[in-house]
C-alpha cells in the first residue's frame, strides 16, 4: 500500500441501499438491505471483504459499478480519486479505470472462441496485438484463443475472465467472488493476480466468503454483517482465538473455522445479496 497518498483511491461514506417493491398487488414497501456503509481502499491495497451470504456484498460491488437495478434507490457519497463517483462517472469509468470480475466463468459467451472474446471493446487496429500482450501476461498461449469456453480447464477460465475484465489503465479492481469451488491450483492463479494487481499500485476490493483465501493477499480486512461493515481490521489480527479483533461477531466469525473452534453458530443461510 502507499504510505504517502493523502486519500484513498476509494471513499465510501454512509451508503444505504434500497429497493422498493410491490406486493399483495398495489401495495408498496421498501427494503433496505445496506444500511450507513463505510469503506476505504488505498492504491496498491487489497482490501476484503468477507461476511456471510445475504450480507450485502454484492450489493456493494453493483452500486460502485453503478449497475444496480433500476428499482433500487442509492444513498450516501461515493468518491473515487477525490471525486464524486457520479452515475454518469461510473459509465465512464466502468471498464477502463474501474475494472469488474464477477462471481462466474458463466459470463463467458459459450459460442465464441476466447480470444475473440477478450479483444471486445478494443480498438480494431490493436485488438489482436492486445489479446496477444494479455494471453502472455496470464500464461496463456496464443493457440488458446481459437479455443471455446467449454474446452478450457477451470484455471484458463479463470484467466480469461481476468484478460477479458482487466485493462492496462485499471486503477480500482472489484473482484466478486471469483474463487468459489476452484481447484488449489486454479486458486492460487486467481490469488496471484489480484496479489499483482496492487503490486502495480492499483486498488483491488476482493468480495468473499473465504476468510482464508482472503487473508493470503488481503493487507485489510472488512468484514459485512446484515447490510453494514462493523469491522475493518489488518489481516494480522486473524490468529489465534481473535484476540486482536475488534468485534465480537468477526471473532465468533474467525473461531467458526474448521482449522479454529468449529463453532457453528454463525453459519447463515440463504443466497447472497
């Protein structure tokens, strides 16, 4: 992380989500889901967040992309580089300064070959040339991008996901879940490159719920329970028993892992939001 700066890359303050619903047919409610969030996240730092599904991760990553529902109503600050993160900005920026790896290989077009698909939003006279430097970058060869998603293995997917999101100008990367059910070799590429990232002095949100994974890249911590972030904490401070933590549901958290306490009282159920 640089020591020097003098504000974060990204500011979140106070961000309440919600979303309003019709049921019993004209009747209206609303929900909200996340409630006065705050977060910040430095150049060159990874920071995680973790919590359990339904926690409002997701969430979070959608409405810094700005690609939120349309019933969904925003409230808070946003500011990136100093700056208000603007709906109008978010557009702008999404893509290029702001770059998005979602949960799933799914979002890999299964009917075309991957290199193709990598060179979508580039420049037709560099495209090829781009495609080429970025199947170099993520140990790819270049044989590779006649390829179909279907005939790739778990861990190539899982790199072109990354060729096909990662641009060279990215300077916030929000990565969302993408190590679930990967094989430990697929995972440490995955771990790798959000590690490279920040190495190159951009910020990277890691969103997930493998506390363990997160704690091997992650310089801080943020944990997410019920829609708001009740604890931020270096990743030093997950040893022993949580001595170092701050809250008790982060410890009660940390001792629920099988390599801790095994204590099974937080597992949550239900389907992330």
């Amino acid at each position: 992380m640089s020591r020097g700066q003098e504000q974060p890359l990204l500011q979140v303050r106070n961000l309440s989500i919600s979303f309003s619903q019709y049921f019993k047919g004209t009747k209206q409610r609303v929900i909200r889901p996340i409630t006065n969030m705050n977060i910040e996240i430095n150049e060159g730092e990874v920071m995680a967040v973790v919590g359990a599904s339904g926690s409002g991760k997701s969430l979070l990553a959608h409405a810094l992309l700005g690609i939120l529902p349309r019933n969904a109503i925003c409230e808070g600050t946003i500011l990136y580089q100093g700056e208000p993160l603007t709906e109008e900005r978010k557009a702008l920026l999404r893509g290029r300064e702001i770059s998005f790896i979602p949960q799933s290989v799914n979002y890999l077009d299964p009917l075309m070959p991957v290199g193709k698909q990598v060179q979508i939003g580039l420049k037709k006279n560099v495209a090829k040339t781009v495609q080429r430097r970025l199947f170099q970058q993520y140990d790819l060869q270049e044989s590779d991008g006649s390829l179909f998603p279907h005939e790739l293995s778990g861990g190539m997917l899982r790199r072109i996901m990354f060729a096909t999101s990662i641009r060279e100008e990215a300077k916030l990367v929000i990565a969302d879940e993408p190590t679930p059910g990967i094989h430990p070799q697929a995972l440490a590429e995955v771990l790798k490159q959000l590690k490279q990232f920040a190495e190159k002095q951009a910020g990277v949100m890691f969103i997930t719920h493998d506390i363990i994974s997160a704690l091997e890249v992650a310089d801080r911590v943020a944990v997410i329970h019920e829609g708001s972030i009740i604890e931020v904490s270096r990743a030093e401070a997950f040893e022993g028993k949580g001595e170092h933590l701050k809250t008790d549901y982060t410890r009660k958290l940390w001792r629920a892992l099988p390599q801790n306490d095994f204590d099974l009282e937080l597992i949550d159920g239900g389907g992330d939001k």
